[in-house]
C-alpha cells in the first residue's frame, strides 16, 4: 500500500512531538513514545493509482511480472537513456521474484496520530493530490495544463499524446512507462 505525506503535514506532526515534552495533553503518555512512524495512515493501493492516472493518460496496465519482463527486453536493447528504469532491475529481479503482491509492510500510526496531527493528513487520491504532484511534474517536463482531471482532461498535451506505454499494475508499488520511458510511479 502506498502512504504519501505532504511535506507540510509531515513538518506539523514532527513539530507536534518535540513539543510533548514540554506541553502534553491530558492524553499524552508519561513519559511519551519514544518512536513514532509517521507515515500517512490514510493509504491507496498501487492499483487505484494507476487507475486515477488513466483519467489523462494513456498507458496500459499489465501485471508485474510482464512489466519486468519488458524491462529485461529494453536492458537487451541497450536502452538505458531511455529507459532509466533498467538501473534497478537487478533490484526489482531479487526483491520481486514473485511478483509484487501482499501489500508490504504496515506500520502502526496511531501514537503518532494521537499526539500529533497527523491524523488530519490527507487522503491523496481522494483529494486530488495526486493530480497536483502529476500536473506540476508535467509542466517542469515541459508540458501545459489543460482544462480539468490530473492533467486538467485532454488525452493530448502539447498536441502529442501523454503516455501510450504500459504500467505495472499489481499492488504495492513498482516503476511505471509512461510518455515512451520508465518513469518513478512513487
């Protein structure tokens, strides 16, 4: 499961729990926790993401292990520069043999939520984060905005197709193709 955290919301929580010590609330533990994980507890599947993402791109997804498959093909082809992705098969070749599956690991958030604010972070597909971060990463690429959805609708952007590759689409995380190279689907 993926747990994105606005910087903003990490930086308040983190401020919330060094001021413990000196201002705790009536449900602070004496003494306070001393580790909290501080990961966003409102969290999506990998599989929703791309979901959301094929609002306004173009790509098709495919499972992990046909995905790598591919990745192995284009490292055959020397095609790294276009392909950055195939730095990290190696990676991807021994920690997903089996494909990605099982959702990962869960860490509890519920000190941190208690004593901080993080139970106030945002849920990111829900309320359009995702789009933000898609649609800021695409201007500094080069491309504009248009009208509404993670791009702001259109299937074009700057009179080209955005995406038209394949993405992994099996739960917990990976690397997705989109706009004709390997691109960091975290």
């Amino acid at each position: 499961r993926c747990s994105w955290l606005p910087v903003d919301t990490l930086a308040a929580a983190i401020v919330d729990l060094t001021h413990l010590k000196t201002n705790p609330s009536p449900s602070t533990p004496s003494p306070p926790q001393l580790v909290y994980n501080l990961l966003n507890p409102h969290t999506f599947t990998w599989s929703s993401l791309l979901h959301s993402l094929r609002t306004d791109l173009q790509f098709q997804i495919v499972p992990f292990t046909h995905w790598l498959a591919l990745l192995k093909e284009s490292a055959t082809k020397g095609e790294e520069e276009d392909n950055p992705a195939i730095k990290l098969l190696e990676y991807f070749e021994m920690n997903y043999r089996e494909g990605i599956g099982g959702g990962g690991r869960m860490f509890e958030t519920e000190n941190a939520e208690r004593d901080s604010r993080l139970g106030d972070a945002p849920r990111v597909l829900e309320e359009g984060l995702v789009g933000k971060f898609v649609g800021r990463w695409m201007e500094s690429w080069g491309y504009r905005k248009m009208g509404e959805g993670v791009l702001g609708g259109g299937k074009e952007v700057n009179g080209r197709p955005v995406g038209g590759k394949m993405v992994n689409g099996d739960g917990g995380g990976g690397i997705g193709e989109m706009d004709g190279g390997m691109s960091n689907g975290y």
